[in-house]
C-alpha cells in the first residue's frame, strides 16, 4: 500500500494571510484533497514578539472564506517547545550535536579574523570535537554537526535538484542557551512528526529546506518530497507589492470576488493544466499535481481574475451564490437582507448573476429588489422620466392592474401597448427601467415585474406617474 499523502501550511501568524500564502495552502490542499490523504495546518508561532492571536485568528478566517478546511486540530508550533528541545538532546546524545560554550564576543572575534584572512566567516566552533571532561561550567548552546564534506541535494520536484556545498553549511544553533529551540529544528521536527510527506511552500524556503534536511538525516528520519514554488509577481513582473494586491485575502471578499473563482485563480496561479482557465473545485482537486507547478513567477492579474469570477457567478447554484453574497456583506460591514428581500433575491438569481463579474456588481442588478418605494432614480434613470412618459407609464399601469402575471401575458400587453402608441418597446423600456429600478443598467422589464409581481409593480409605475401629474 502506498503511503497517505499528508501536507501541511504553516503560516506565521505576524500578519494577514496574504495572496501567495493562500495560493501556498490552496495548493497544500488540493494535493491532500485529490489524493484521498490529510491537509493539516500549523500555526508558526515561536516568535512570540511577532506573534499576535489577531494575526491568528485573520489566517483561520481567511482559509474559512476560501474554503480550505483542514484536518483534525491547528497545531501550535511554539506549545511543542518541548518536544523540539527533546530532539536537540537526542541528537546530542547521539553525538550529532555538541555542547558550544562559545560566547558572543569570541564568535564575532572569530568573524574578524575570518575577514581580516579573507577566509570564510562560517563560525567553526572550537567545541565541536571537545572532551566533554574539558566542558565548563557555564551557558551552552547545542549546535548540529553539520557534514564539512560533499555536498547536500535539495531533490526539488518543482525546481529540481539543488546542491549546497556542505562547507557553506555551518553548525547551526538548535537550542539557544536559555533552552528554547530554533525555528529551523521546530519546522523539521513538527514535520516529520506531523507524518507530512510532502512540503509544498514558497521558494523563499528554498535555503531552508538544506537545514532542516541535515536535521532529518541526523535524526535517521525519512524525507519529505520538497517542492518550493516561485513566489507570485505583479501584472509588471516585478516582487509583488501592496499596489499589486499584495492584500489580505479577506480584502478580495471585501472587493467581491466569490471564494469559488478565487480558488480557480489561484490555483492557475503558477500551475497549469493544459489550457484549462475555469473550472470547478472537483476538477482541480482531480487534475492538481506537483508536476503542473511552473519554475517562473507567475503573474498577478486582476482583469483575468474578475473574467473568472463573473463566469463563476453565471455558474454558482443560486443558494450558494446567496451564501456567499451574505458573506460578503457581513465582509463589508452591511447590514444583513432582511428574509423578504432575500427570498426576492433567490427568486431572482436566474437574471442577475449573468454579466455580474463581482458582488457589488450584482448588488447594482439587484437595485430594483434592494431598493423600497418611493424609488430614488439616479441622473441617467432619471433623463427617461420626462413628461411625456410619465404619461405613457400612467396609461400602461391600468392595463398592468388586469393583466394575467405570467411572463407571456405581460410580455404581449406591454409589447401591443407600445405598437398601439406608435412607438417601438426599447422606447418604453428605458422608462420602465427608472420606474422599476431607478436605474438604467438592469435585468430585463419582463424579469423585473416577474419578480415584483403585479402589485409591487404597478405601484412603483403609479409612484413615477403621480408625479407627472
Ligand atoms: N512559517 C513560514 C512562513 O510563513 C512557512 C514555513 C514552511 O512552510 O516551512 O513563511
């Protein structure tokens, strides 16, 4: 039986979950998801000055919204101090690490000298192969006995395999001298006891990677398969930047893009499958492999991703769209639809989410539902309520009153009433719109009194007539 495939995203919680770390879990997910096996997540919290409980609970929210649940309990890497301080001494017991009573003074002495020769400043402790009878009774750090020979291959599916020489590679500190771990054991420790068998995060770890290796292979601990991907550019090819949209994810539920599209987006992101741009979440989990990932930055863009979104909108199950739309809401601080109008809205979704690219967008559609009487017409709504058709408006409305409400029957009258009137139906049109909705961008008449119904629709048409005087 081949082994469970198990990945993880281990975010720091110092800020926001940014674009590329959501791509880096979605990515995590997808692999795990696809593949019958765990996605689990681990907070990095061992720098506890950077380290915020709201920065915690910005990165739970933001995968919440996005979708990417993960398996059993978040892990707090810094309440496994223990365990990483466990290794340390097993590996000095084991006499892969070493006691170093090196003080500050004598390692940046030693780093001057080193300058001075022109030789490498790599701190070469003298303690490495001391006696411990020669030990001192005095502070200590555990460093790593770092291999002085050969080479160390990153075998990187994504960037292939990259060799560090080994005497770039120094004996780095595993324990600090007050006991507490550093961040590179903690990483390598909760990996490899969190059974995660594939490490898939952004290539700025790419270093880090030939550190934690040594810690494993000193440990006798089996690898995980590394794949470091490139990190997301902007729309100009340079690092991205807060301008870019180097935003936190809850700042694109914010602008209105369905967390489904955004799932698509960033999956695209630096992977590929085929020519595929828009597809659903059963397809992506079904054809996301490490091998599609590409070995250049990929490129932020957000016309791209609000083509995506509005296809997602015109795709999305009305229940779901409406989720979702009072996701957004809430996002942005909105009070919530009351049940009537969201009941209005369901019954309307058929002819709002096409064409809608983001949910303010739909919002604009959905005017003539959102909207109570008197209806406010904005300037351009506003040019098609002159006299005259206010005129027509109030002669059409008694017609309405006894009209059978079924989209043909409605369709016909207004159809015949404006042949009657000499005057073709875009004319009328452009005035109903503003009576209707206020608005001159929306669903088409017939689809806006069908979900009005006759009542609600009439009224609004006698609201503009009685105006006209
Ligand atoms: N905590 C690191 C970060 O937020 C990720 C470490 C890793 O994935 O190994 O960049």
């Amino acid at each position: 039986m081949s082994q469970q495939v198990v990945t993880r995203f281990a975010p720091s919680p110092t800020g926001f979950l940014h674009i590329g770390g959501a791509r880096t879990a979605l990515f995590n997910w997808l692999y795990a998801r696809g593949r019958g096996g765990k996605f689990l997540l681990r907070i990095e919290d061992t720098d506890r000055a950077r380290s915020t409980p709201a920065a915690t609970q910005a990165i739970l929210d933001g995968l919440a919204w996005l979708g990417l649940d993960h398996d059993g309990e978040a892990v707090s890497q810094f309440a496994r101090a223990p365990r990483h301080a466990e290794v340390a001494h097993a590996l000095l017991d084991a006499g892969k690490a070493y006691k170093c009573f090196a003080t500050q003074d004598e390692i940046e002495t030693f780093r001057e000298a080193a300058r001075a020769e022109g030789r490498s400043t790599l701190y070469r402790s003298p303690w490495r192969d001391a006696d411990p009878a020669t030990h001192p009774d005095a502070p200590f750090v555990i460093r790593i006995k770092a291999p002085r020979e050969g080479a160390t291959v990153i075998r990187d599916v994504v960037q292939g395999d990259v060799t560090i020489r080994n005497d770039q590679l120094d004996d780095m500190v595993l324990l600090r001298s007050d006991g507490t771990p550093v961040y590179m054991l903690a990483v390598a420790v909760d990996d490899h006891d969190m059974g995660v068998t594939h490490v898939i995060r952004g290539d700025d770890h790419l270093n880090n990677a030939a550190r934690q290796m040594m810690i494993y292979e000193a440990m006798g601990w089996p690898l995980p398969v590394y794949a470091h991907i490139p990190l997301i550019h902007g729309p100009d090819g340079k690092k991205l930047s807060k301008r870019h949209g180097a935003l936190g994810v809850e700042e694109y539920q914010k602008m209105g893009y369905p967390a489904a599209a955004m799932r698509n987006y960033l999956a695209r992101l630096g992977w590929s499958h085929g020519d595929d741009e828009f597809f659903s979440d059963m397809q992506a989990r079904e054809w996301f492999d490490i091998t599609g990932i590409g070995k250049s930055p990929a490129r932020l863009d957000f016309k791209k991703l609000e083509n995506l979104c509005g296809r997602h909108i015109a795709a999305m199950d009305d229940a779901a769209l409406l989720h979702e739309l009072k996701g957004f809401l809430a996002a942005t601080g909105q009070p919530p639809l009351s049940d009537e109008k969201l009941q209005l809205l369901e019954q309307a979704m058929y002819c709002l989410k096409d064409r809608a690219r983001t949910f303010p967008e739909l919002i604009e559609k959905a005017t003539f539902i959102l909207a109570d009487r008197p209806i406010m017409a904005d300037a351009g709504a506003a040019a098609h309520l002159d006299d005259v058709s206010r005129g027509i408006l109030k002669e059409l409305t008694p017609h309405l009153q006894n009209a059978t409400w079924s989209r043909n029957s409605v369709e016909e009258l207004v159809t015949q009433f404006a042949e009657d009137h000499g005057m073709k139906f875009g004319k009328l049109a452009g005035p109903l719109r503003a009576a209707l909705a206020g608005r001159t961008a929306t669903p088409s008449v017939f689809d806006m009194m069908l979900v009005l119904g006759r009542d609600e629709t009439t009224a609004r048409l006698t609201d503009v007539a009685g105006l006209g005087g």
